[in-house]
C-alpha cells in the first residue's frame, strides 16, 4: 500500500511544472541619483536554472570605434562558478573562473518588496567599503544576477543597489519554456588568468604604450661616439654620456586622450641627488637643440645678463625653441646600488625610484616622429639606469570624435643645463636681472597658461636649495603671479635614499627642505593662468632674488616655461 501511494505521489508529481523547465530573460535599467540612464546601454542576463548568459545592448554598428576586446560572461550555477571570457583584439581569449565560494555572502535583513511582479527578499553586504544592497526572488524558479561580483543567491536577483544611489533593477521579466534560449556554458575558455590580470589585459588593450628608453645609462665617459643621426630607434649620447636622445615614431592619436609619462631610475654607481630631466626638441623651427647636442651648445641662440655673462640655449627666439621638459626629478642619493653599503635599523631601502606624471598638454608634440632626450647630471663612471615609457589612455571609445580645436605651444625658456657637461652655463642670470623672452601669440590663440617648473640650486646653508626664494612673473612689465617654490616633504623619500648622510640630530641629508624638490621627486609643474594674454608679441619676464656666492659656491635656478593655448577653428 504504502508503495503504491509513493508511486502515485511521484506521478503527480512528474506531472506538474519544475523550475529547471523554465527559462527567463531579465532586462535591467539603471537609475542613478533617481534619475534613469536612459542612453546607456541595457543589461541582460538568460538563466534556465543551469547556467545564465550575461549580456549587454549591442553597439551602434555604424559607430566607428576602436578595436577592444569582446566579452562574454556566464554563470555556471549547477558548477558554482563564475566565468568570465574576454576575446583580445591580436585574436587570442583569455579567462577567468572564480568559485562561488570565493564570492561574498550577503545576509538577510528580513525586509520584502514586489518588484516586476515579483516578491523579493532583501539582503545586504559591504564591497570594498561600498554598501551592496540586493533583492532577489525565489518565485522565477531559476536563479541569476547582473552582477556576480556580488556574489549569487538561491533566486533571481532583480534590484541592486550601490551605497544607496546607483540602482540597477529589472524593467521587464520574459518567461520562455526550457530549451528556447541558447544559453550553453563555453567549451573553449582560451588561457586561463586569475581575475586581477584579467582585468588588468582588458584595460591594457585600450592603452597605447611607447617604450622610449629601456634601462639606458646615463654617466659620465668623456668622450663618446654616435652612430650617424637620424635612424628611428637609436640612442645617441651627448655631453660625456649625461645625455641620451632617441627619434621615435610616436602613435597618431586624436586630441581625446590622456598621456602619462612614467620614468624609472635607480643609481648604477653615482652616491648623491642629481637634477634630472625628460624632453622633448620642438621641431619647425630653422634652429634646434638637436643642432646644439650635434655641433655643440655654442651654436644656440646667446642670452646675456646685465653683468655680461653669457648664456646658450635658455630662451626662445625668432628661430628657436628651448627644449620642452616633460618630467623634471630628482635621483635619490644611491637607490640600488647602495642599499647593501648602508643598513639603518628599521628602514628596507626601495629597489628604484619611480616617477609618473601627466603630461597631456604636450600631447600634439608626442605625436607621430619626436625626437626625445633625458638628462641626470652626475660625472660618475657607473652612473644611472634610466627606463622611460609613454602611455596613451583614450577618453572614448571613438575612433575620430569631433575635434573641438587644436592646441598652440611655445617654449619660452629653459634654465636647466642639459648640456652642463659640455660646457652650457648654469642658470644664475637672476642675480640683480630678469630673465625675459618675447613671444608672438597668433590670432585666434585663447584660454592661454603656462606651464611653469622651478627649483632652486646652491647645496650649503646659504645656498639657495635650502632657503625660500620668491619667483615672480611678469607680462609687459606688469606682474602677474609671484610663488614660493618649496618642499617640506621630503622626508617622506627616505626609503629611496641608503646613501645620505645622517646627521648626530636623527635627520638624513635627504630629510631637509628645499626650493620645489626632494631627493627621489619630481617637480610638479604649476599652472600659471593668462586668460588676458591677447595675440601679438608680448614681453615674459621671471625674477628669483638670487642668492650671493660664497667662496667657490654658488647658487642657481632651473626654470622652465611653456606657453599652452586653445586654437579655435
């Protein structure tokens, strides 16, 4: 009897619908602020109790847009595991697998809401410090979730809510019949990557990279011998072996990018802090400090200070342009090579120093054939290694956006003495004088700055690298800005300097202040505003109150600046 009533239990049973034979499409919105994204792109996700499919709105197929790798994800749910697939724009695929038990759990708070028909169960979790809220219904008969980061429950997710503000949530809820939507797990899943590097091939496939330099020396040899100018990929060397310069072929990108500049150094045998710098030679021009690098500095224009002291190279003129810095810093006293030489208690040195800066004004000169240099001072035999890479960061997914106007630059003038041991002048023309340049703005030349570097030199107490010097600006004799450039952080580079000296009071040499830089730093270029500079020739002067000489020291300042502007069509 009671065999018989089992049989009949289990035939009703087989008789009536089971979840693993439905299927459901879920298309979700996004709501942010409470107001509808409505131009963003849909998400979708198809779940039959097996597995779900994880999609979104197609792209307009008649919107040029860059190559970028094509995703796909799915939820291997009788698996317990999250797969995601990424085809790389070369051909390759590559994928990650994360298990549910590596996922976060959310916990119940016992509140309920209908939502697309649906009564859902809220639970609640913290994500990298963001509080997820989640509701999700059991009623579908399958389970799913747009977002499986945050983990997957035992039913269809149909609201998420990010720190109370950003909202996805299920507009409309389509019910199929097992078996009408195609949602098969990959059989292929490529080369396998845990999630961090998966990510991090989906960002690097939108990012240009130029590697300018690969861990050249940059020393001191006396004389060197240059291959015969003008080959792409050649490193020449100048000024004793202080000064690497190489002519690249630079991508064509549009104006919608960011550009970095990442520098990489560490000491091949030189001890102490030098100024050095990345640059790159303004072209067109009927003379260029690849003319001064090539026959000496002695064929740049000539500056004279009132004092008659003579000066290369320093500022603009009718036919001249001073090499733009893209990245002034500052070695560390003997990073690498004598971490092994001076061991402090409680201090792990770093391995090299590492300096990244955003140099996006200059994008139109680091585009398409750019001949571009570094610099560290020092007349050390083993000297300096020095990596240099650009990297290019679209702001959109379009190929060829609107160009909303081009960008004007001139270089007025650079103090800082690249060819230093060649023989080019250190910038001391301050003393008592101004350092002035006139530049010619053409007509339609708006919304105009200057992008402004300035570090004070002379290593005594005296000496101007540890004393507060005002630099002042001046356009047609009237001043326009006036700035102290100084440092008091730098003792937070202590961990890039193992050979500076420490002092009986607990301080290290590279602990101290000084005028706009630190020993392991770069030198944040200032933004200086001319709105009011109008076209036609103009008059640019700098002051710095130049510190007096004692006995053979003396005190300089390295000062750059270029003017940026918007060209209107």
């Amino acid at each position: 009897m009671k065999r018989v009533l089992l049989a009949t239990i289990l035939a009703i049973l087989m008789m009536l619908p089971s979840p693993a034979q439905k299927a459901v499409r879920v298309t979700y919105k996004t709501i942010v602020n409470g107001r509808e994204m409505r131009g963003d792109a849909r998400t979708f996700i198809e779940s039959d109790g097996v597995a779900v499919k994880l999609s979104a709105t197609p792209r307009d197929p008649d919107r040029k847009e860059m190559p970028a790798p094509v995703q796909s994800s799915y939820i291997d749910l009788a698996g317990r595991r999250y797969i995601r697939l990424a085809d790389m724009p070369d051909g390759t695929r590559i994928s990650t697998v994360t298990s549910f038990t590596d996922m976060p759990v959310a916990e119940a708070t016992g509140e309920k809401e209908t939502i697309a028909g649906y009564e859902c169960m809220k639970t609640r979790l913290t994500w990298f410090s963001n509080t997820i809220e989640i509701w999700y219904t059991e009623d579908a008969g399958v389970a799913g979730t747009p977002i499986p980061a945050y983990g997957v429950p035992e039913g269809l997710v149909l609201r998420v809510v990010r720190n109370g503000n950003n909202v996805t949530e299920a507009e409309k809820v389509e019910q199929f019949d097992k078996g009408q939507l195609d949602i098969s797990l990959p059989g292929d899943l490529g080369s396998s990557v845990d999630i961090m590097a998966f990510d991090h091939y989906l960002r690097e496939a939108f990012i240009t990279t130029v590697t300018v330099f690969d861990n050249e020396v940059i020393n001191w040899e006396g004389e060197v011998t240059n291959p015969p100018m003008g080959d792409e990929g050649v490193v020449y060397r100048f000024a004793g072996g202080t000064v690497i310069l190489k002519k690249v072929r630079l991508p064509q990108v549009h104006d919608r990018y960011s550009l970095f500049a990442e520098v990489t150094q560490y000491s091949a045998g030189d001890a102490y802090d030098r100024t050095g710098t990345v640059f790159v030679i303004p072209q067109g021009d009927p003379l260029t400090f690849l003319d001064g690098l090539t026959k000496g500095h002695t064929e740049l224009p000539l500056y004279t200070d009132r004092h008659g002291k003579e000066y290369r190279s320093v500022a603009a003129t009718e036919v001249y342009q001073p090499p733009v810095e893209l990245v002034r810093f500052f070695t560390p006293f003997g990073v690498r090579n004598f971490n092994d030489r001076r061991t402090v208690p409680g201090l792990t040195w770093q391995d090299s120093a590492f300096y990244r800066q955003d140099i996006t004004h200059y994008l139109p000169l680091l585009r398409g054939e750019a001949w571009i240099g570094a610099f560290i001072g020092n007349y050390d035999r083993g000297g300096h290694r020095l990596s240099l890479r650009l990297r290019y960061y679209p702001e959109t997914r379009e190929m060829e956006p609107e160009r909303s106007g081009e960008t004007w630059i001139s270089s007025l003038f650079n103090t800082l003495p690249i060819m230093e041991m060649a023989g080019q002048q250190y910038g001391t023309m301050f003393d008592g004088d101004t350092l002035t340049v006139k530049v010619d703005i053409p007509e339609g030349v708006n919304d105009m700055k200057m992008v402004y570097i300035t570090t004070g030199h002379g290593g005594w107490g005296g000496g101007d690298e540890f004393n507060q010097k005002l630099n002042e600006l001046f356009v047609d004799g009237k001043k326009v800005w006036s700035y102290i450039p100084w440092r008091s952080d730098c003792g937070t580079y202590r961990l890039f300097n193992p050979a500076s000296g420490n002092f009986w009071n607990g301080l290290s040499s590279s602990d101290y202040s000084r005028s706009g830089w630190c020993p392991g730093s770069l030198s944040e270029p200032l933004i200086i505003p001319l709105n009011g500079l109008i076209p036609g020739i103009h008059t640019i002067s700098v002051t710095v109150p130049l510190g007096k000489p004692e006995g053979s020291s003396f005190s300089h300042w390295n000062i750059s600046g270029v003017l940026v502007g918007h060209l209107s069509k």
